[in-house]
C-alpha cells in the first residue's frame, strides 16, 4: 500500500491529483473527497484517453459538484466515476483502489510510489 496524503489535503468535496509508478505500471490518478470517504479513479478520459486536468490540479466543474474532463467538457459523478452528460455519456472512469486509514487516503497497491511526474508508459491500474 502507498500513503498518497493526508484525507485533509483533499477539501471536502475537492479532487487531488497524484502521479504513481511501480513495477510493470505506471498511472496519473484523481482522487475526490466525500466528507470522510474517498474514491479514486485514473485520471483518463473514457472518450480520448487524456488527462481530466489540462490545468493540473482543475478537476471540477463550475458547481464544484462533478468531475470534468477539460478537453471535451465530459461531466462524471463522484461517487462512481459514471459519465452523465459529454461525448462519453453512459460511460465510466476506471476505478483505483483508494482508502482512507488512520486518516490518510491510501493506495491498495504493491510496489507502488509517487512520483512527480510519470516517467513510464502509462498503463492501467489492475
């Protein structure tokens, strides 16, 4: 497992963005905060694999309320990742395995570390 932060550097209702690497991976992962939970997802658009954050670090839309990728406009729930209105709709983000424990999140992956930016092939968290 890999400590990513501290559940109070994510806001409560914010989104954080972190770079891992590890043996045979290496992924860039959004992480959003509801109150005490967390769930994570890798920072990819379903429609064209780019980044949800042109602008690192500006995860949310205009309400604050969703995700949106800032390529294509695409808006996806917190809460599962589903895809509700953008070129993807019905569609989801790919989950990553993220917890919250002794008040940090953490990342249910061996091997792992962040790094400041990738440096490998991207490939998917599984």
């Amino acid at each position: 497992m890999l400590e990513l932060c501290r559940l109070a550097d994510i806001p409560d209702g914010g989104a954080c963005g972190f770079a891992v690497e590890g043996p045979g991976f290496a992924q860039r992962l959004v992480v959003v905060r509801c109150g005490d939970a967390v769930h994570g997802y890798v920072n990819s658009c379903p429609h064209v694999p780019s980044r949800l954050d042109f602008t690192p670090g500006d995860f949310l839309d205009e309400t604050g309320c969703l995700l949106q990728c800032q390529g294509h406009g695409a808006l996806f729930r917190f809460e599962d990742g589903f895809c509700i209105d953008g070129p993807c709709e019905g569609q989801s983000l790919h989950p990553a395995p993220v917890r919250v424990a002794d008040g940090c999140v953490w990342l249910d992956r061996t091997g792992a570390a962040l790094v400041d930016e990738i440096s490998k092939v991207l490939s998917d968290l599984q």
